[in-house]
C-alpha cells in the first residue's frame, strides 16, 4: 500500500488523536488526515466532511489511490450539520479562521463535555479561546508548528477543568506552550508582539478609538513580553 506522508503541520494535528470510537475531521480538503489514520490502525469510526463537492471528490479519489477508500466515510456538510449521530468522540476543525471554528461549534448544539476537539485556528486565536473558556471548554494541551514558514498553535481542547481565567497575553498564546517549554513559542510570541503593536499603532491613530480594546492590546503586549523573559529561563 503506498503510505501518506503528512505536513509538519498536518501531521501534528493528526498526532493529538488517541484511540476512540470515532473522529470526524471537518473541513477535510483532500482528506490527508482521515487517510493517514486510516492507514495508521485507527480503530474507531473515520468520517471526512467538506462543505464543497470538490474537495470531498478528491478526497474519495486520493482514499482510492492510498487503498484506505472502504475505511473512510465521506460527508458533504456544512460543518457538522449534517451530523447528529453519536459513533464518534473527537472532531478535527483544523486550517479555518476562530470566527468559522466557533460558528461551527455553536451550530453544534449536541456537542458536550465528552467530545475531544482538536482545532487548528488561522486567525482569531483570541477569539476562540474567550469563546471556548465561555462555553465550557478548556484547551487541555497545545503546540505550535512551522510549516513553509509559519508558525500555527494546535489546541487539544475538552471539558473545562479548574484554571484561572485567561490573561489578555494567554488568550492568544496558552500558558500551557510555557510550561511544555514549546521550542516555536519565543517565535511566535516574537511574531505576536510585532502583529498586535502594528494594531496597536492603528488603533491610537483611529478617530473613534475604543478604549476596551486599547487596554486589551496594551495588557496584551505586556504579557508578550513576561512569556518571552519566562522563556529565556528554559
């Protein structure tokens, strides 16, 4: 059988599945993962889901062309609307922006505090995070990746256990990268720091300044910079 050979990123999504009854991975494109675990002894249920018939068409295609076709379910979705059904306990929601992952996961009513999630954010990191704090979520384990030169955070998330509640920084970088000593997290939070000063400055030149979201952004960058000296203690 001809094996798949995933991204860096990719492949570290795939490497926060561990065995359960099932896993849907929306949003799928050309369904690497849901092949990869196909061919990797994944035991329970493999649903790939795609919004367009496109992608999901090629995704049968390559499934044939790796052998795994008869292993995988193929589901044209709208997210998860189209999935109801219990045989599964873990879903992908990877390469999306924060905004797409959280209206994917509200339009989810029946997800609860078993689902395993495993979200890969492009933008609006913060926002996720705030929304899956407020929902009963809490990101369990995290790491970042760099792949064709940029850096992406993966999150491990299930039901919320005691924690304090997000620092402005910690929204878009968890503590969790801190205490892992992720070797990518003085990059990214070099990157972060030179994103959110940029807005800052934009922000300040703004006619209708928000004074919320200065602050937001000031303790923000202020906590960049505590991480970063945390960081040079490793």
């Amino acid at each position: 059988m001809k094996k798949i050979k995933l991204s860096k990123r990719l492949a570290l999504i795939a490497g926060f599945v561990s065995s359960g009854k099932g896993v849907v991975d929306v949003g799928t494109d050309h369904g690497y993962v849901p092949i990869y675990l196909a061919q990797n002894g994944y035991q329970g249920k493999i649903y790939a889901s795609d919004i367009r018939e496109g992608p999901l068409s090629h995704a049968k295609k390559f499934a044939v062309e790796y052998g795994v076709a008869a292993s995988i379910e193929f589901v044209l979705s709208d997210g998860l609307k189209a999935f109801s059904n219990r045989d599964f306990d873990t879903i992908i929601i990877a390469g999306m922006g924060g905004e797409t992952i959280i209206h994917i996961l509200e339009n989810a009513w029946w997800i609860d505090k078993t689902f395993r999630l495993i979200l890969q954010p492009q933008s609006k990191i913060a926002d996720l995070s705030h929304w899956l704090y407020n929902n009963g979520f809490s990101i369990q384990d995290e790491a970042l990746v760099k792949d064709a030169g940029r850096i992406y955070p993966v999150m491990y998330v299930q039901e919320k256990k005691s924690r304090a509640p997000f620092s402005d920084a910690e929204m878009y970088a968890d503590r969790i990268l801190l205490e892992n000593h992720d070797p990518l997290l003085p990059e990214y939070l070099a990157s972060l720091i030179k994103k959110l000063e940029h807005e800052l400055q934009s922000k300040q030149k703004s006619k209708t300044v928000n004074t919320e979201e200065l602050d937001h952004l000031q303790f923000a960058l202020s906590g960049f910079y505590k991480m970063l000296e945390e960081t040079h203690q490793w």
